[in-house]
C-alpha cells in the first residue's frame, strides 16, 4: 500500500485498506468491527445512511426458520437453509450486548416468537419445521390450545395451537445502523455519504473504486450494497443472484402494553409486534408495488389483507387507527441463504449479504466478514454461502 501513487479526484479519502459499499446494517457494523479491531476501513454509500432495507424494515430479529417459504419448498430445502440458523441464533445473541457494546439505546428485546395456527394442517406444518430447527439446536416449543391461551391470551380463539420460540425478538431499525456508523467513526472509520461507487476495477495491488467522490484505491472491498449487491459484483464480473423486491410496513397509534412477543401466523403472510413506544407494527412480507421510477409504492390490497389478518389473530387490532403504511425494497435470494465471504477468483472481494432478514443477521455477518478479511476463521462454517454458487458451470469446470 505504502509504495502506491495515490490520486485522489474528489474530496474522497484517495486511499483505504478496506473499501466498505453500503451504509446500512451490513455495511456500517462491518465498518465498526473493522474499525475495532483497528483496521483502516472507509464505508461509501450513494444516500445517506440507512436509508434503505436497513432503516425501513420491521425491526424483527427472527431465529427461526421462515414459515411460508418451508410450506412452499419443504423440509429438502429447510435443511439446505439450516445451517443459516446458527447465524441468526447467534446475531440475536450479539444483539443482546449491542447497547452495551455501542453505547446506544436501540430497543432490543429478546422476549420470544410465536407462530400460531388455526387448522390442524398448520400444526403438522409447524410440527415438521420444529423438527428440523431442533436438529440445529434452536430451542422450540410447542403449545396446544390450552397452553397457547395462557401463553398468550390475545390471540384469537380460533387459533388452536402454535410453536414458541424464545430467542427471537425485536430491536428499532431507526437506531441501530446509526448507532454503529456512530461507534465506527468513534473508532477511526472514514464513513462518506451521498458516495455511489460508478466503477470498480482491480488494480495492482488491490481496486479502484471510481466513486462520486473520485478514485478510491482499496487493497480490499466489501460488497454490502444490499439489494444493489449484484450491480456491485457485476463490476468485477462476479455474478450474484440477488434482487429487490418492494414490500410495505405498517404502523397503528400507541396502544397499552398488549402483545409482549413477536406474533406469526402459519396459514398466512403476518409478523405482528409491539414497539417499545405502543405501537404495532403490522407486516410479514406483504409486497408493495415498484414505481416506474424504480422506487417502490404502496399497495392498497397489501394492506387490507395484512391488517384483515392482524384482526383475525389478535381482535384487538380491530380497535387501533392505522397511522401510517410505508413501502421499502428487501434484499432477496431465492434460496433464502446468505452470500458471504471472498469471491473465489476476486482476491480481496468480500461480499456480505444477508437476505430477507438481514437486520436480524446484520451484526453476525459483520462480524464475520471482518474476520474473514483479517484472514480470521470467523468460527461458522460459511461454505454453504459461497458466492461460488452462482458460478455458471462452464466457468467452474
Ligand atoms: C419492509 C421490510 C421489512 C423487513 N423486515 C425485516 C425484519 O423484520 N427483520 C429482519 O431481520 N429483516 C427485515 N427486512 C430485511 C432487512 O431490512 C434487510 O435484509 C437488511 O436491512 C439488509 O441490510 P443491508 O445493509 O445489506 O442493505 P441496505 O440497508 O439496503 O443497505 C445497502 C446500502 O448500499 C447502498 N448502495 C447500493 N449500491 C451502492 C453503490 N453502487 N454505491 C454506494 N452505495 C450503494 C444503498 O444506498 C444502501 O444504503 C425487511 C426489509 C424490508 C424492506
């Protein structure tokens, strides 16, 4: 690094060890524990920070394993999907030191999911997903009516049993990401905003990462660019599977203490939870529409049905305004799992990438790349996440 003629053409850095793009979740904790760990790291993103999934979705930090996506593809693709379970088990462990850790308020609370059911199908449904999350090692536990009713007296009669998880959650996605930009800085990390990477070349030596605030040269890059993720590896001809999709959030006005869990419902899309402030928030994967423009937009039949059903799993919902309804783009793979690690053939080119879910996983994966670029064993194997996935086959032979 020492020897390389650096130029700078903006106001940008000219040069950094460690290139982060993306100032969401993923993007801002890789930074802190780079940063941590005293490892010179600048993070970019082209808006400000957490402005996009990470600082829009519904704050849930989930342990278990998704329930529509396991009745759609069953237990042959839970098992490939499992090994991310120990990810997120241990990032809802991680989120329970975060304030400590960040010195921030960020409203973490582990106080358990629970997935509820109103036909005896859906119990089987929940049945054979808890066996599966037993073998690896998530605690589960079922409920049958009676059980269900004492555990949870707002819910529904109908609902004539369900599964309880304890170590899922919740947290406030409008505090955590600027809480670790906030404790990245403090430790040494260049963090730039209103920066979009243009162009990303390797170089001797490492990459030059053309930016809006010139030419960045960095000995290694991560890619956390989150629904953008492939537009960044397509630079380095890397080819990831991983889109935006647009979804929508809502949110009633404050109520007394009622629901203390996070709340699924296993014959439809729904994650219900209370905030710390009273309010609920009402979604579950329920899309919104994308607008021409490329930004998405509300849709009005997502918010009937998703409220319809909050109202048919906890009546009392019935009884709250609705005050607001807003649209975000998640970052999705299809087959649900991570892509972490160096790009096989991309020396220095780490991508960190959670979908779905990645504010449950954004502190593990974090923590996890940092390792990885320190050359670190991250203790998880990550195999199964590989980039290498999307290699087509001719390439790979
Ligand atoms: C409505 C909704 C609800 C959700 N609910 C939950 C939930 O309850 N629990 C949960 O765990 N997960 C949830 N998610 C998913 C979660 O929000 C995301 O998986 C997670 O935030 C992804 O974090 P990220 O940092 O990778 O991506 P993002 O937060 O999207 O950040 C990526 C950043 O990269 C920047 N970027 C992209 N390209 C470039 C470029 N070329 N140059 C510079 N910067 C660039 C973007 O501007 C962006 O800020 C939800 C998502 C949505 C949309």
């Amino acid at each position: 690094m020492g020897t390389m003629a650096v130029r700078s053409t903006g106001d940008g850095p000219g040069a950094t060890d460690v290139l982060v793009v993306g100032g969401g979740i993923a993007g801002c904790a890789t930074a802190y524990y780079l940063a941590r760990d005293g490892v010179e790291v600048t993070a970019i993103d082209a808006f400000d920070l957490n402005t996009q999934a990470s600082g829009s979705n519904a704050g849930s930090l989930h342990a278990q394993i998704p329930h529509e996506p396991f009745v759609l593809n069953g237990e042959g693709w839970a098992r490939t999907f499992a090994p991310t379970l120990r990810l997120m088990l241990a990032s809802v462990e991680m989120w329970g030191g975060l304030e400590a850790e960040l010195d921030a308020v960020l409203d973490v609370a582990v106080t358990g999911g629970l997935l509820v059911a109103d036909t005896e199908a859906q119990m089987r449904d929940i049945e054979r997903k808890a066996a599966v999350e037993r073998a690896f090692g998530l605690d589960v536990r079922l409920l049958d009516q009676a059980a269900l009713r004492a555990f949870a007296p707002y819910v529904s009669d109908r609902m004539i049993g369900g599964a309880l998880c304890p170590t899922e959650g919740k947290a406030n996605p409008l505090r955590a990401t600027p809480a670790f930009a906030r404790a990245a800085r403090a430790r040494g990390a260049t963090i730039l905003t209103g920066c979009a990477l243009h162009h990303l070349e390797t170089a001797a030596g490492g990459f030059l990462a053309h930016t809006d605030r010139g030419t960045i040269r960095a000995r290694r890059v991560v890619n956390a660019a989150g629904a953008r993720a492939a537009a960044v590896a397509a630079m380095v001809g890397v080819p990831l599977e991983i889109e935006g999709y647009p979804l929508q959030v809502n949110v009633t006005e404050p109520c007394a203490p009622l629901i203390p869990t996070l709340l699924y419902y296993a014959g439809e899309k729904l994650s219900l939870k209370q905030a710390k402030n009273g309010t609920l928030l009402i979604g579950g994967g329920w899309p919104a529409r994308m607008g021409a423009d490329g930004r998405p937009r509300l849709d009005r039949a997502s918010i009937v049905a998703n409220l319809g059903i909050a109202c048919t799993v906890v009546p009392a919902v019935a009884g709250l305004r609705l005050v607001r309804t807003w649209p975000a783009i998640v970052n999705g793979t299809a087959d649900w799992k991570p892509i972490l690690g160096e790009v096989p053939g991309v020396p220095g080119f780490f991508v960190n990438v959670f979908p779905w879910m990645g504010f449950t996983a954004g502190p593990v994966c974090a923590r996890v790349t940092a390792d990885l670029v320190q050359g670190r064993d991250p203790g998880f194997d990550i195999a199964p996440f590989s980039a290498e996935r999307y290699r087509p086959a001719t390439a790979a032979a």
